[in-house]
C-alpha cells in the first residue's frame, strides 16, 4: 500500500497511483512468485479516504502475513503509526519498508519497533528475492527467519531480534539496479494499474540520472541510466490512447537526459494523434533549442517543470549544479514561445546562498520573464542525499523529522528563510498553496460529526475505526463562546484517536458579536495543532495565515462582519 500526501480538505485525492508497489507485483509475478504468494494493491479508494484507525482495520481485516508499505516524505510519519495499530490488531503480521525514506542513514526510521525489513534501495529484485526465500523454506517451523538463511538479500535491511533496532554493522550489500528495465514491462499492459481509473498515465522511461545534485536522493540508487525502449513507450502510449487518459505525466528525472530526445519527442507526437492528451514532464531548460521546443509543443507538452534552484556561483558549486544561464534563458524563451508553460523551481536554503544571492536570483527570474509559474521550495535535508552526510561540515542545521528542512545555515538565519519566502510571494505577486475553499456541502457521513448546543442535537458519533481521513467537526450556537472547552475536547478526542487526519472546524453562530474571544478561540486553536503532522510542518516556515492540516471556519450571518483580531490566530470567516 502507499498512503497519499495528506489532503488540505476533503476534495477527492488525485495522484496517488500506487507505481512502485505495482513494479513490485509485476516482477514477483514474472518470476513465478505469483503461483505461491497472492499479492495484492490496497484500492485506492480506502488509501485515499479512510482514516487511520480505519485503515489498520482494513488491512487486517484481509488478513495478511506480509504488508509491504512505500514510505515517502510525507507518508512516513503516519504508516509508522499505522504499523503500530496493524501490529496491535494482528502481532503475527509481517512488515517491510521500501521507498525514499528508507535510507541506511535514516536511523530515526530504522530505529522503530514496528516493521520487521526494510528495502534499501531499488526495490524489485529485493522483494521477489525475500519472497522467494519465504517460499523455499516454507517447511520451516519459523517463516519470518527465513530471509536471514544463507546470504544476505542485497538491498534487504534486517533489524537485530533485540536491543536497538538500528545496527550500522547490519547494512545489508547493495543492490544493484535492474540491468533492463524493459525486463519489467509495464503494471498498466499487465492490467495491474488502470489508467482510466484517474484519466492519467505515469510513465517511466529511464531510470538513473546524470546530474549528481546534492540536495536530490535519487541518482543515488543508479550507477549508470536505464532506458526503456521505444517500443515499449509506445505501447504505453496507445495504452494511454485506449484508456481516455487526459494526461501523461513522464517521470524520468531529467527527460531530456536521453540523447535520442529529438526521436522520443517525434515518438510522443506520434503516438497522441489530434493532441488528445496532455504530457508533463521536467527537463533542463539548457538543453531545449528552438527545434526541440517546437517539437515539445507538436507532441502536446502542456507544461514542464525545470530547475534553476540558485543563481549563485557558491551555492551552484556546493549543490554539484552548475547553470549555464544563457542556455537556460534560451531553453526557456524557445518554450515559452511555442505555448509551453514553464514552471521554474528555485530553492530557499541551499549551502552557498546569501539573503543577497537568493533575491538576485528571484529578480533574475521576474525583470526577464523567464517563467510562467514559479515554485519556490525550502531547502530539505533528504535522507540518503549529499547534503544529509556532508550537513555537519556544511553548517546546515535541519528538522530531525520530515519535512526535514533546513533552519540554518552559515549565512541564513531561521528568520531569514521566512522572510525571502515572505518576499518571494511578493515579487512574483503570488500565494503560494493557497488553501481551497472549505467545503461544507455533500460531506461523507462517515466524515463528519455534528454538535448543536443550543438544542442539544448531536449526531451519532462514528466509531474510530470507521471514521475518514479527512474529517469535519461542525458546531453551532448562538454563544459558542460558552462552548470552546467542549469543542477543545471534542477535537482533541478526534486527533487521539486518528492523530494525521485532515481536521476542518466549523463553528457556526447567529450572533456574531457573542461568537469567540481571544482566550476560547485559542483554546481551539491550540487543542488543532497540540500535535503537528507532516502538513502542518511543511507550511511552518511559510509566512501568511497559518495553514495545515487543520483549518477553523467561521459561518456567520450574512453581512455581518468580524472585528479585526490583529496579531492573533486567524480563522476563516464566512457568510451563511
């Protein structure tokens, strides 16, 4: 299963095709696996919508002796609490790691009690292998030991049956990559993945990456690029085309890496007759030319993503990504041109960068027009990248736990970051993730809960292990005043029980003048973020009304108006 990046509200979750884990099966099933072990996919409409007591439930409620989990950044926190909840239902349960998280240098991961392997790594060849030594010694007494007969699994981390769970000495060998990727075929032709499910295809075509930027894991699992062939693109494609998908989002690291590029391009055009869906890719803006543009644009590229990350010749050098800026104005001018949208991420944080350097580099952006949107990211300090290891001698100090970002550097100040964040808003006169609108309408029964207190009419409550991930807490009263103790409780009670979920307030009052002072509302306030989750950090260190996965709303009268609450905890106000 792969848990989705957390919602800022209860719209339908998008995107979280469950690729990896459908890689997994593909190639276990190849290997004959499939004939012993029946390996399944979590749907995805109980990964993106279930809560996570609801979730532990679900997935023991199947059965299972094996659940594998793909850990990224901002599910890790979360499946480590799901994994204690699943271990509690079914304590003969078996778990494995793989993902990004799951790093030979990410100790606070590999330090937890409640999985029992992890894979380091690349991870098809490392599953299929464990699942194979599972089936060869199927007569042995203790199933879950079987992985430490004979040699160790390359890539399979195991922890120490006592003590600290995280052993450095226990490092497994590494894996090395797959040395055909067209070995693995595709989980959409299989008929593992459906495209039509969300009108949208993800498509690989290399693995491996030339660029050795510091701030990035993923060149660290490849020694070399790995590519798919054309023809198997192209049946990926007509996939996409017998499906009705309405997007192709490409996820090489670097699609213009590939030194067939002019080709593949000429290939995707071909094979997206009348331009009937969208592509979506990141390339280096340095290698696009007036020729490559045009045929980015014949092959229907809505949008690329392309990184500047720094104009500064320190922070270029410390980061390994040296940017030609002349080629980079070029690749970018040749796109935007032909219709393109170009999407320009910059990095606040990188080792290297001043106050001074950071603003040089967004007015280089703005005064040229070298972008369509821009994003702006604080630096991270990933697990398994350069930074992480070279973060002592580079001065970075950084959250502990995701989403790692750095608060300091020999030249940035925690304060510093906040404010260029607050000043890139600014300059490109944008909000960035602003919040969607809450919505109060056609809410899932399992996903909210209802207190009128001037009645004494509340809904029944749902049980825990039944409740949705995201969540709303809908009060009303014409002196809610009387009432935030309660509503405090109400929410902490909520977030006890499913501590990651997206939690919307409501309260709702008649009588705006009685509604909240100061000291209720920050009660409120703080039973909501009493415990921050991985969103609520991922917006610590941007400026403007807070933002997370909790968010307050405020229902009053139509034209009516709230007093200003200058300095204080803001809350969404809006009319009835």
């Amino acid at each position: 299963m792969q848990l989705p990046i957390p919602p800022l509200g209860p719209a339908p979750i998008r995107g979280n095709v469950p690729l990896a884990a459908a890689y997994l099966k593909l190639f276990a099933e190849q290997q004959g696996l499939g004939n012993h072990f029946e390996i399944d996919i979590l749907p995805a409409v109980e990964a993106n919508t279930l809560g996570d007591r609801a979730l532990a439930a679900a997935i023991a409620m199947r059965e299972p002796w094996l659940v594998g989990f793909t850990c990224y950044v901002w599910n890790i926190e979360r499946t480590l609490w799901i994994c204690h909840e699943l271990k509690r239902l079914r304590p003969e349960v078996t778990i494995i790691f793989g993902g990004p998280e799951i790093t030979a240098d990410n100790h606070w991961v590999l330090d937890t009690p409640d999985y029992d392997f992890a894979a380091i790594g690349e991870g098809e060849q490392t599953f299929a292998e464990f699942l194979a030594r599972e089936r060869d010694g199927a007569s042995s007494t203790s199933r879950f030991a079987l992985p430490m007969l004979g040699s160790p699994v390359p890539g399979l981390y195991i922890p120490p049956a006592s003590g600290p769970r995280y052993d450095p000495a226990r490092k497994p060998p590494h894996r090395s990559p797959m040395p055909d990727i067209n070995r693995l075929g595709s989980p959409y032709l299989s008929g593992i993945l459906d495209a039509a499910e969300e009108k949208m295809l993800l498509l690989e075509t290399t693995r491996g990456c030339v660029f050795n930027c510091k701030f990035c894991y993923y060149p660290k699992s490849y020694d070399q690029q790995y590519f798919l062939s054309p023809d198997l693109v192209r049946a990926g494609l007509r996939h996409a085309v017998e499906r009705d998908v309405d997007e192709v989002f490409l996820l090489d690291p670097t699609l213009n890496q590939r030194k067939d590029f002019a080709d593949m391009l000429r290939l995707f055009a071909e094979e997206n007759p009348g331009g009937k869906f969208k592509y979506f890719a990141e390339l280096r803006a340095e290698g696009i030319t007036e020729k490559t543009a045009k045929l980015l644009r014949e092959a229907n590229f809505a949008e690329v993503e392309v990184g500047l990350q720094s104009i500064g010749r320190d922070a270029m050098n410390l980061m390994d990504r040296n940017n030609n800026l002349r080629a980079f104005e070029r690749g970018v001018r040749a796109m935007m041109a032909e219709g393109i949208e170009v999407k320009v991420d910059l990095i606040v944080g990188l080792p290297g960068d001043t106050v001074e350097s950071i603003r040089r580099g967004m007015h280089y952006l703005r005064d040229n027009g070298l972008y369509s949107d821009v994003q702006v990211f604080n630096l991270a300090i990933l697990p398994g990248t350069e930074f992480r290891h070279e973060a002592d001698e580079l001065g970075l100090r950084f959250q502990p736990r995701p989403p790692y970002y750095v608060t300091r550097t020999p030249a940035l100040q925690q304060a510093d970051i906040f404010a260029l964040m607050q000043e890139v808003q600014d300059v490109f006169e944008i909000d960035f993730d602003a919040p969607p609108p809450p919505v109060l309408e056609g809410l899932h029964p399992d996903s909210i809960q209802r207190i009128d207190f001037d009645t004494g009419e509340e809904s029944p409550s749902i049980p825990t292990n039944r409740r949705r991930q995201a969540f709303t807490l809908w009060t009303k009263s014409s002196t809610l005043i009387a009432y935030s103790p309660r509503i405090a409780a109400t929410i902490r009670e909520i977030l006890e029980a499913n501590p990651f979920t997206t939690l919307q307030v409501v309260l709702e009052s008649a009588l705006v003048a009685k509604v909240l002072d100061e000291g209720p509302l920050n009660q409120i306030v703080e039973a909501c973020h009493a415990n921050p989750t991985y969103l609520d950090k991922y917006y610590s260190l941007q400026p403007g009304e807070p933002r997370g996965a909790k968010r307050i709303v405020l229902l009053i009268p139509d034209g009516q108006r709230m007093r200003e609450r200058a300095g204080k905890p803001a809350i969404e106000v809006y009319s009835m």
